[in-house]
C-alpha cells in the first residue's frame, strides 16, 4: 500500500502566493523576480511532500491563477476580444486580462469549483483551430526531477470535464471538440510517456455528477483513444466530492488506475465495490481522508474502512490519499496559536491530512501496534471536543427539533406586500442600490488592525467606523443612489464577522484558503452549537439610517451561506447547524426591524454552492436551505422589504427554487456571462423583484456607462420595469474608491439614461 497526494496548497504558509501575485499586478517586481518567487513557493511544497514521506507526490496542481485557465491557454484557447494574442505561448499579460480584465476587455466568466467555494476561470471553447501552446504538466514534472530529485505525478484537467465546465458551444458541437481537444491530449501524454513519467493524474470530478450513459460512452471512448494513444503512460482517473454516477462503466474504463472519494460518497462507492468489485490490473485511489473540511479523521475508524477495501482491493494495488485536492483546507495547525487546547487537537490541515495518510499506510503495511499510540491519541482528541460544553446546548438543540417540524413563510402574498412596500418606500421604477461592501481601504485595514492589537480602545475604532459610514453615505447622495448601505467597514468578512457575534464559533490566525485569484478567505470555524447572543449589526445600521433620508439597507449574511462558507463541525448533519444558524439569524432580523430597518438583505450567495452534485439528492438539500432562509426572514412586518443576493447561479434551473426564498428582492450575479442570464427570463416567469448584476466587480476596469444601459436595456426586455432593480453583481470590498466611485456614477447615470427612455415611451414625448 501506498501514500498519495491530489493536490497541495498553493498559497502557502503565510499567503507568500498571494503577495507575490500582487505585487507583480501593481508593477512592484518584474516577470522575472515573479518567476523566481513563484518557484520558490512551488519547491517548497513538493519539499514538504517528500519530508511527509508521501509516495506519490502531484505537479502541475500548482499555478499562476487558476488550473482551468491554465489548460485554456495550453490548449491556446484564448477568446479573440484580447487583440494583443497573436497565437503561440500566451503571454502573461494576456493571461491576467482573461482572469481579472483590463481597461479595454473584460475577463472571462468565472464560477464555483462544483460544491465547493473555489472559483475558476470558465473556459469559452469559441476557436475551432486549437494547439498545444506548452506541455505544462511536463514542464512541471522535469523540473521537480531536476530540481529536487522527485519522480511526480502529473495532474490534469480531464478532457471530459474540461469540456463539461466550458462555454461557448451547443450540444451538437461537442464531437468536433472532442477531435480537436484529443490530439491535444495525446501529444501531452505522448511526450510524458517518452519522458519516462511513471504516472499521470487526470482530474475527472464531472464523473461523479448526473451524468446520461450517452455521457459516459463519450469518456469511454475518450480513454480508450488516450490509451491507445500513449500505452505505456499508466493513468489515474481521479474523481472527487461524491461517488461515481456508472460505476462499472467508470472501472472498466482504459485506465491504469481509478481514484474514488470514500469521504463524501454518502457510502455509495462502499456499496458498489462490495456489490460489483474493483479490476485485480487497477490501482485504486482510494480518498479516505477529508479533503475538504479541517477536523481530525477517526484513525480507527478509517482504519475499519481500509479493511473494508481491502477485502476486495489487494493491498498493492491500493494508494491511500485524500478524497480530493487539498487546495479547500489550509496549510498546516502549527501555527494557531490562540485556539483552546481541546479544539486545535481535534483539527488536522493539509500537512496534517498528510500525515494521517502516511499513519493509515504504516499501520495498513506493519500493523496496528505499529502506529497504536497515534490512534489512541487521535481517539481521545475526538472524544475530549465531543464532551465539551460547547457541544452540548441542550436548548439550542431542543429549538431546532420543533422548527424542523413546521412549516415557515411570510404572512402575506406577494403582490399584496409588494404593493404595500413600494407605497411605504417611494422609490422610483429602476431603482438603484450596491450589493452592501464598499472598499476596505489600507485605512480600514490599518485601523481594525490597530483596534484588534488594543493600540485603540473601542471608542476610538466606533468613531473610525462611524467617520467611514458618514463619508459613504454622502459619497452615495452625490453618486445618486436610490438605497443606500453603510459599507460594512467594521466587517473582515461578510461570514467572519457573524461567527465572531454569535456562539459556536472559533477563528484561526492562519487559516487561509483560496477562494478565487490572489483572493483568500480565512472561513470561521463552526466547532459547538449555534446560538444568538446579542445584536450584531443594529448599532451600525440605525447610524447610518440617521445620517440621511433615503433608506438604508441592513446587510446581514444567511444560514445557508454562512454554513457553506465555514468549516463547519462533522458530528451531527449540516442541516442541524443550518437550522441553529437560522434560528439565531431570525433575532437578529426582528432586532434590525424593530430599531426602524425596513428593508434588511440576508445574502445567500452560497445557496447554490452547496446543491448535491447528484440530482437525486437536490431535493433533500433544497428543502432544509430554503426552510432555513425562511426562518431567518419570515417574521418581519408585510412593509418590511426583504433582498437577498446570490452568486453564480444556474437561473434557468434554479429559478423555482429561488421564487420559494420569497424574498422581495433578489440581486444575482451575471455580468460575467456577458447578459446569458436574461434569456432565463424569455423561457420562464419571475415575478419578484430582481437585480441583474450590471457591471462586474472582479475586475478592476471602469465599465462603460453604455455597457450597462445595454445590460438593462435586454433586462427589461424579459422583466417589467417595476421589478427590476441596477445594482453591481456583488460587494464592492476588494474594489479600489476610484473605481468604485467612477462605476457606480456610471450606472446611476445608465439608470437614469433607460428610466428617460422609458417615461418619454410612456408619454409620446
């Protein structure tokens, strides 16, 4: 039995990744110093690896932005609106205009990593004449040879799920991409196996969705022209995140080996491999260790899982590893120092992950006494964080058994409310308003950083906080904006910031991960039961509210994204802490409404990261997100107008499920598929309010204010104009004043431009 890793961090211990990235994109080093600390980073890593006495060690997880977008440019797929490339190697100025955008073109559309909240850069498969720009996984293979001595694994972007997460072609286009894409494919391999590359792993997560056997007959035939094409390169289909859709298709499939998630199968994989078997010629991969949440792995009972596979694997045909890329957690625990005891030995990060891996191999291999003194400490690590006080909020629990037996909503329909809150709030048709965030200037940062290290008292950071909250509201009176925000200054994070409010909650100093770009998110930590404490956002709300006469929006985070944006705790079901969230958010709605907030935003960008791959599992899912959103916003006044704000959402299919939220007003994320979203609109009806996202706020561009007056223009083509709102598609934190400034005039002034054209239709003038 062997040790095997998918994929490691790139970000790096203390997010040296991310630095370097930035100041390469703000000119402060060149290409070359770039280069050279990116390269440093990387050997660490494998470094590492190789000291964990890891077996099999990947390369090419590592990159410049985001794996996705590295294989559209290997492939040479770059979109024709960056007129600089000319073909051949893409250069990385053409390569940072397709993940960020420049001041002439904007970036190529971005969306989530399927149930996860890692972000790639979606490829458009618009050219019909491909090439192999750079063989990348070779390049990455050579120098870990070279460098440090390591034989690798090579990974890559399968070409099934490759082509099922692009854009830009129907149905009917897929084979001739399927025979442009494969002679891409078999050059690559080809050139590995000529170079004496042992192994390669191709990701191909896309299997362990609701895939038809037409679908699957299409990856049988990919893999058999891959083998065929490179017969002695031994390939490890790797899937992750559930269980495989055709099991006995997927092991029969002309591969040398078949990595499956043991983890997140919901025991499927388990029952396939008692019920069907594994090929005696295959390696399996089997991912036993969590590689998407933080807790410690119970080594006993992984080790009873072992033998479970054992019985119908032989043990040298077996590679232990994690159920996916390691990319989801962070690097190592060493480094939280502040945490109490008995929770930061139940925890095990990436470098801990590894060595549990390498712990199950040695005891697999020498025996149980070879390794007993680990799992005793492990056993008594759980137990210890199990007992504790935190777990065991015997109210908390006992609320959330009667909500999940009755049934919640708003009172009153509807039209019926809306009519009363457009009377309540004279807004004019088009209104405008802002996702929530503004700009978390150096200023911001330096004095909640002065404010954490006690150089501030409290009342000295309220009066910064306030100051920043008086300069926004009038920056948005000038701007001209119909709802106002306070702009969250006094918030890391929009999920952060809440776990720090309410009970259940543990934070981490170092706990990074990427979530799209140089962006990391440090995501809380949900280790006991939830529950509310005191008002979180009142104080903020109600001052800006006094500040001016428009109405301001109170902003708070749902339960749903919250718990999808956590690492959230593994002993009792999602949809329990879900429900604690819930319960705990709905006190703080009614807190906002009775201190005079009327119309309050619960965002639930999250929503639809966290739906089964599976279909067959929506449903489940559905019912208890959507129950536990209602919780939350259910309670208030019929006047009381409640929003809500999604990301990357498939409205198409989704949309019956986001009419259920009953929210007032909806704000979705589009601007990044270029208006796709609106023909949603000509196929089915919405009838709540809604905000199609009119400008995207990842790239630091300044769109142009006829850009957006066309984005409006298609909205109200499918939408009456009384239910549309123009808003941004999401936060403006990570956004420059500036720009923000210059963009948000320019869709005030879009607004005002279509609100023209509809009054003078309206009126024959």
């Amino acid at each position: 039995m062997k040790s095997s890793n998918l994929g490691y961090p790139r970000i790096g211990e203390d997010r040296e990744w991310k630095r370097t990235l930035e100041a390469y994109w703000s000119g402060k080093i060149e290409e070359t110093e770039f280069a050279s600390q990116l390269e440093a980073i990387r050997l660490g890593n494998l470094r590492k690896q190789k000291e964990q006495g890891v077996d099999i060690i990947p390369v090419n997880d590592f990159t410049l932005y985001d794996q996705m977008l590295d294989t559209s440019v290997m492939f040479g797929l770059v979109p024709e609106r960056y007129s600089s490339y000319e073909g051949g190697s893409v250069p990385l100025s053409v390569y940072y205009s397709m993940a960020r955008g420049n001041k002439d073109e904007v970036a190529s559309e971005m969306t989530k990593w399927f149930n996860t909240n890692y972000h790639y850069i979606v490829p458009e498969l618009k050219r019909s004449q491909l090439t192999l720009t750079e063989n990348k996984p070779l390049a990455a293979y050579r120098e870990a040879k070279e460098k440090l001595g390591i034989e690798t694994k090579p990974v890559l972007i399968g070409p099934y799920t490759f082509i099922s997460l692009s854009k830009g072609f129907n149905k009917e286009d897929i084979p001739g991409i399927i025979l442009s894409l494969l002679p891409l494919y078999t050059q690559i391999l080809q050139e590995l196996e000529q170079e004496g590359v042992q192994w390669v792993q191709l990701d191909e997560p896309s299997l362990v969705s609701s895939i038809s056997k037409d679908d699957m007959e299409t990856v049988t035939y990919l893999y058999e022209k891959l083998n065929e094409a490179a017969p002695h390169l031994n390939i490890m289909l790797q899937t992750y995140f559930d269980a495989v859709e055709h099991y006995e298709a997927v092991t029969q499939l002309k591969v040398q080996g078949i990595g499956l998630d043991f983890v997140h199968d919901k025991g499927r994989n388990v029952s396939n491999l008692e019920t069907f078997g594994f090929p005696a010629d295959k390696v399996l991969g089997a991912g036993v260790i969590d590689g998407k949440n933080i807790w410690l792995s119970d080594l006993s009972s992984k080790l009873q899982l072992i033998e479970t596979i054992k019985n119908k694997v032989a043990e040298d045909k077996i590679w232990l590893q994690p159920s996916c890329s390691l990319l989801h957690v962070p690097v190592t625990v060493r480094n939280e120092n502040a945490l109490a005891k008995e929770v930061k030995e139940a925890l095990a990060f990436a470098d801990e992950k590894l060595e549990e891996i390498t712990t199950l191999v040695k005891g697999s291999n020498l025996g149980l006494e070879a390794i007993v003194k680990k799992v005793d400490a492990n056993k008594l690590a759980i137990q210890t964080l199990a007992s504790s006080q935190a777990r065991n909020h015997k109210a908390v629990q006992a609320d959330v058994e009667k909500v999940k037996s009755k049934t919640s909503g708003r009172q009153l329909a509807f039209k019926e409310r809306y009519q009363k809150q457009r009377e309540f709030f004279k807004l004019p048709f088009l209104p405008s308003t802002t996702i929530g965030s503004f700009p978390q200037t150096f200023e911001v940062k330096q004095a909640r950083s002065k404010f954490k290290r006690g150089e501030w008292t409290a009342a000295q950071y309220e009066t910064f906080i306030n100051d920043e909250i008086a300069r926004w509201i009038d920056i948005q009176e000038e701007i001209g904006l119909d709802v106002l925000v306070h702009g969250e200054f006094e918030r890391t994070d929009m999920v952060e910031y809440f776990g720090h409010k309410l009970g259940g909650f543990v934070f981490l100093e170092k706990g990074w991960v990427q979530s799209y770009g140089s962006r990391c998110v440090k995501p809380p930590v949900i280790y006991g039961d939830v529950h509310f404490i005191k008002p979180m956002t009142v104080r903020e709300s109600v001052h800006a509210q006094s500040l001016t006469k428009k109405t301001v929006k109170g902003m708070l985070t749902g339960p749903v994204t919250i718990l999808n944006w956590s690492f959230v705790r593994d002993d009792i079901s999602r949809e329990n802490v879900c429900y604690q969230l819930a319960l705990a958010l709905d006190k703080e709605v009614l807190a906002l409404e009775a201190a005079g907030i009327k119309m309050i935003q619960v965002d639930e960008p999250a929503l639809r990261e966290g739906l089964p791959l599976k279909k067959s599992d929506r449903e489940e899912y559905l019912n208890w997100a959507v129950n536990s959103f209602l919780i939350s916003t259910s309670s208030v006044e019929d006047t009381t107008q409640i929003h809500t704000h999604m990301c990357y959402c498939d409205f198409n299919s989704f949309m019956d499920v986001i009419s259920s939220l009953d929210a007032d007003v909806i704000s979705i994320e589009t601007s990044r598929s270029h208006g796709e979203l609106a023909s949603a609109f000509e196929e089915k009806t919405y009838e709540k309010g809604i905000g199609l996202g009119v400008y995207d706020i990842h790239s630091p561009r300044v769109p142009a204010v006829k850009e957006m007056v066309d984005m409006i223009e298609r909205g109200i083509k499918v939408l009456d104009k009384d239910q549309f709102w123009i808003n941004p598609d999401c936060g403006l934190k990570t956004r420059g004043v500036p720009e923000t400034v210059s963009s948000l005039k320019n869709m005030v002034e879009a607004a005002k431009i279509v609100r023209e054209k509809l009054l003078a239709q309206t009126t024959g003038k």
